[in-house]
C-alpha cells in the first residue's frame, strides 16, 4: 500500500482540499449510489454486446462526489494492486477524467479490464467507510475506474505511463494473462527489457479465452495491451515455452530473469459415470472454443455443440459465464447446477443477477451423481443427487451433505462442467530448479513470489490454482517489485 505520508501528502493539495469543502459530508453521504444502465436482459440473452453499458460523465461525476476523501482511505487496502483510489476519483469529481485514467496506470496496467472483471464487492468496495462504518452501498469504485479508463479510451488521448532509462536486462514473460500483462508492464516501467511468450495466438490469456464479450469485449483488451506495447514490451505468440522454446534456451537468449504467468488451464473434472459421453465436456474447452476459435460459427472448422437443454456444473463466474453463453447460443433451457444454496456462490453477485435476468434455471443444492446416453452414446439425461448444508468446512463454507435416497432424472444435451481447474502442468513438467506442490502449483515465498529458483518468479493461477484476474495482477506486481530489489541489489 502506498504509504501514509504520500497518500496524506496527495489529499493536502490545494484542489484536494478545496473540493471536500464544496459539499458538506452530510450531504454526500445521504446521496444514493449510481446504478449502472445495462441493456434489457431479453435483448442481450440474444447476443453478444456488453451487458452493462458504462455510466454518463454526469453520473460518474455525481457519485464521484459520494467519496468522502478519507483520511485514512481503508478502500486502497482492498486492492491487491494497490490503485490510489481516492486520486482518481477526486479526478472525476472536478471533471479531470484524463487526469483521473493517468492516476489509475499508476499501478494499473489494465484499467478497462478491471473496472468491469473485479470483484470489487469483496475487495476495494467492501473496505469503503460506507460499508465499514455507515452500512450504507459503498461507493461504486469499480463503475468509476471503467468509466475513467473508457473515457480515455474514447477520447483518443491515451496516456502512457513514464518508463525510466533501459538498463539493458533482459526479462522473459511466460504467458500473457493478467499476472503476466501486470508485472510486463511495472518491469517496463524500471528500465527492464520485457518479452512476453504466449502460447496461443491471441494475447490476453484467461483475458480472452476465458471471459465471453458480453461481459469484457476484446477490443478493450487490445487496447490494453497495445498500451504495453507502446511501453516497449515485446510479444511473441504462439510459442510454447517449455516446448517451442526451453528454460535452457532462454538463459542462452540472455534472459536474466522469468516470470512465470502460465495459469490454470487444465480442467478438473467429478469422475462420475457418463463423463464420457458425447455432449459432456469442460468449461475451459467450451469457453475456449466458443470466445478464442469462433466456435459458436457454424462454418466454423471445429463448431462447438449448441445444446437445447445445457446444464452448468458449478457455481462460480467461469460457470455464469459458460451458462449465459449456452443461452446465447439457443438455449431453451440453460441451467445452473450447484451443490451448495446460492448464499454460498462464489459468483459475483451481478453475474448471478444478470443470469435470472437472462432466463437461467438455478438448481442450487444438487449434484450431478451420474449421466447417462442414447444408444449413440450422446448424453441425454443427468441424474442430480438433492442435498443439504451441514457444518462448514475448511473453507468456512457449509459443507453440502447428500441426502440419502433423494434424486432427481433431468433431461439434458449438452453438460458443461465447471468445478474448478489446475495448473498448467508444462512448465512444472519441464523446468528444473522449482519446487512443485502436489496440486501442481509452483511454491513460492508469499511476500516476493520468488521460486526456489532465485532467478524465476511466478504468480496467478500458477500458484493459486485458480484466482481472479485482479489477485494474479497483484501476483505480477508484487513479483516485479520483488525482482527488481534482487536486481539492482536492494
């Protein structure tokens, strides 16, 4: 976290403390919190366009004037990257929105991105004085940095963030996801030279393949990155390392130092009989497909099965993401298909209002115990197993408990499973000198992300095993700052 001199020494600006005066507190704290226009739920279960729609210069400004400026401004301690949010959004309130997009690159690298992705409910808005102290909606800090970076975007004056002087070391990248984008672009900014190796064909990682456009489209991705790109980092895609390219043939390259970024893209699956079915497939695969290979063309190569009755197995944002993109597929039926009660989702709360609003069936405390075929070996109907909540598990969560004897037949064509994924097993595979857990996620120190190999760092999904995008890129700038002390000796 910044510290409290400098955050202190930001609010003692002249404009700082002019602003705060032109409204008393009382009045910003009755004012009511934005609500975020999105298009009509029957219009958008059809298509592809962003969901939620951004707010006005008007509304933004208007709950901009909603923060009251702390003086110990809690919110900051719930980002995992650190953004200085009283600064930017003190920016919008006086109308300097650029002004504002240039305080969130600050430590940002993909504002666009996590304005609209973050779980800022359980993060930065959580710690907010209204949550903590007032009980009231906190202010929507993660409407306000999309509507900052969006303004940006629009206006064609895309800032670039000061790089210092290159000091000639080289760094390599392995993968292009968020953990990887993050600490690419705090490396950048030291004077390190910066490449970036991504496997597939596009750039973004989880970014692209993972998240369906109608909740993040790829033009702001692009844009994103093309920002690094301005910075001086280097992108090399489709190359595999571990495989195009080895840990050897890197440190023969000149690379003084790798960050590992490479995510979790294998997925996990119940072991239950009928898995194997045709029909029956992962999350990873079917969002891959559908959002990466254009899978959802049906000239498409290798089109992607669009079921007329889809169950989603799990209860997370992957599974509402794969869900609400089967019922923009064609869909009748779209089901969500979850062991434990909703309470315990770890879907964000708007995902999971947005797909009731779009027409999705929520079987909550079932689970999925066997399926069965046609005689063509195509899945045709699931048997779910009711359940029941007992004492909470390691997790803190109730854990679900069958009930025995209790079971339900639902007929079905397609079944998405979504419980989860691990780590990507090439680079534990094939590097030499890590210490791997037996989930097969890389260990780490904790404060640095520094491997048992003093020269590797990793972060994300690598090493948690699943996470979101806004905990990888806390992972990346950590990792960078941890690299550069080791560098220039500090």
């Amino acid at each position: 976290m910044p510290t409290q001199e400098y955050l202190q020494a930001e609010r003692a600006q002249l404009w700082r403390e002019e602003l705060r005066k032109t409204i008393k507190n009382k009045e910003r704290t009755d004012r009511i919190r934005v609500k975020m226009p999105e298009v009509d739920a029957k219009i958008r279960s059809r298509t592809y366009d962003e969901v939620n729609m951004g707010l006005t210069p008007e509304q933004a400004q208007a709950e901009a004037q909603r923060c009251l400026d702390c003086v110990n401004p809690t919110c900051i301690t719930g980002c995992p990257v650190e953004i200085n949010i009283p600064k930017f959004i003190k920016n919008i309130e006086r109308g300097e929105f650029l002004e504002a997009a240039k305080a969130l690159k600050e430590t940002s690298a993909l504002p666009a991105v996590c304005g609209r992705v973050c779980p800022q409910e359980r993060q930065c808005e959580s710690q907010c004085f209204y949550t903590q102290k007032l009980g009231k909606e906190p202010v929507a800090i993660g409407h306000l940095e999309r509507f900052a970076a969006d303004f940006e975007r629009e206006s064609g004056n895309i800032s670039i963030p000061e790089i210092a002087a290159s000091n000639g070391i080289k760094i390599a990248v392995v993968g292009s996801g968020p953990a990887g984008l993050a600490f690419a672009g705090d490396m950048i900014k030291r004077g390190y030279d910066v490449t970036v190796f991504e496997a597939l064909h596009e750039l973004g990682g989880v970014l692209r393949y993972g998240i369906p456009e109608f909740r993040l489209p790829n033009d702001i991705v692009d844009i994103e990155i093309d920002v690094l790109k301005q910075m001086g980092v280097k992108f090399i895609t489709n190359c595999i390392i571990g495989k195009t390219i080895s840990q050897e043939d890197l440190k023969a390259d000149g690379y003084q130092g790798i960050f590992i970024g490479s995510g979790a893209g294998l997925p996990n699956f119940m072991n239950i009989p009928g898995e194997n079915l045709i029909g029956v497939m992962s999350c990873n695969e079917y969002l891959t497909r559908v959002n990466l290979m254009q899978a959802a063309d049906p000239e498409s190569d290798t089109p992607v099965q669009m079921g007329k009755k889809v169950a989603v197995i799990g209860g997370g944002n992957t599974a509402m993401d794969a869900v609400r993109t089967a019922r923009r597929l064609g869909a009748e039926k779209a089901m969500i298909v979850y062991r434990r009660s909703e309470e315990e989702m770890p879907a964000r709360v708007e995902e999971v209002k947005h797909a009731k609003e779009e027409g999705i069936e929520f079987l909550t405390l079932h689970n999925p115990i066997r399926y069965e075929g046609d005689e063509r070996g195509r899945v045709q109907r699931m048997v779910l197993q009711r359940m029941k909540l007992g004492e909470p598990d390691s997790s803190g969560r109730r854990k679900p408990v069958a009930i025995e004897g209790d079971t339900i037949s639902v007929d079905v064509d397609e079944v998405i499973v979504s419980v989860g994924v691990s780590p990507n097993p090439l680079i534990p595979s094939t590097f030499s000198g890590l210490e791997i857990t037996s989930w097969g996620t890389v260990v780490v120190n904790a404060d640095t992300m520094q491997t048992a190999d003093k020269a590797i760092f990793a972060g994300g999904d690598i090493v948690r095993g699943g996470a979101t995008v806004i905990l990888a890129m806390g992972d990346g700038r950590k990792a960078a700052k941890a690299m550069h002390a080791t560098m220039s000796g500090f």
